[in-house]
C-alpha cells in the first residue's frame, strides 16, 4: 500500500500539507505544533533535505541546538547544498564564536541563493567579528538593499549596523 501511495503521489501530498502547516505554526509562534507538524511531514517523505532544514531551524528558535545540528547534519547528508541547513549551521557557529565555520556555512548559504538578505546580513556580521571592514559593509549594505525592497522591518537593523561599520571602515 506503501508504494501505491507513492505511486499516486499522496505520501508527498501529505508531506506537503503538513510542512506548510507547520510554517503556519511557526509564523504564529507556536513551536511545538510547529515542529510537531515538520515531524510528520519528515516521517511521511523522510528523504527531503529541505524538511530538515526547516525543523533544524525551528529548533534553534527553540533553543534546542543539539536536536538544530542533528537536522542540520541529515539536511546536508541527503543534499549536500541546502542552503537552509548551510544557513542553520552558520547561525550555530556565530553563536558559538566560531567565525571560521560561520563563515563557511554562511558563504555556502549564500552561494545556493545569492537573494536571501538574512545570509547577507550575517556574512556582514561574520566579516566585523573577523575586523574585516570592507567585505562587512559591502554585505551589510546587500542586506540592507534587500531588506528594503522586501518591505522588511529588518532593516532598520541592517542601517544600525551600517552606521557602525562605517566607524570601523574609516
């Protein structure tokens, strides 16, 4: 029965439902249905990267990191270039200080998906930890350019570090 609903396409159908059921959770703040529901998404297509990823993030919000990085790890395991899971470990590795990981993770983050602000911001982050001021506002001012045709309130937070950049940079 397995297979005939493979066949059909109704396991991916319910994978599907259940992941965009839990973003839903997840937007309202409600981490457990949110990770609850990325969970069933995950044992009924547990081949897809990007649900991993996903849940991996919705653990570090939840300040779950070891079950964060157990995600992370199966994400790149089944696609070795998911830019969620590359971008999850790279805010793992800031956390911890670590700017070299960090910075790999992110730069492989952005790489997969150039168009992704909060990759850019946190490349611009990582190159002011390592004091390298330049490639820090170049980032920072990416993030901020795309934060605003987004409409995205993050960067009124992208300007704050930019004028602090700017004090290094001179």
């Amino acid at each position: 029965m397995a297979r005939l609903n493979q066949r059909l396409g109704l396991t991916r159908f319910e994978a599907d439902e259940a992941y965009k059921q839990a973003l839903d959770y997840f937007k309202k703040s409600d981490l457990d249905n949110a990770i609850d529901r990325m969970t069933s998404a995950i044992d009924a297509l547990p081949n897809n990267s990007e649900y991993y990823a996903a849940r991996g993030l919705m653990f570090i919000e939840d300040a779950e990191y070891d079950k964060a990085e157990d995600d992370f790890a199966e994400s790149l395991r089944l696609f070795p270039y998911e830019m969620l899971a590359h971008y999850g470990r790279g805010i793992l590795a800031y956390r911890r200080k670590e700017w070299d990981a960090a910075l790999e993770h992110f730069t492989k983050a952005y790489h997969a998906q150039t168009t992704r602000p909060e990759t850019s911001y946190y490349l611009g982050l990582v190159y002011y930890q390592r004091r390298e001021y330049a490639s820090a506002v170049n980032l920072m001012g990416q993030a901020y350019t795309q934060f605003e045709a987004a409409n995205d309130k993050r960067k009124a937070d992208a300007a704050r570090w930019l004028k602090e950049l700017a004090k290094h940079k001179a």
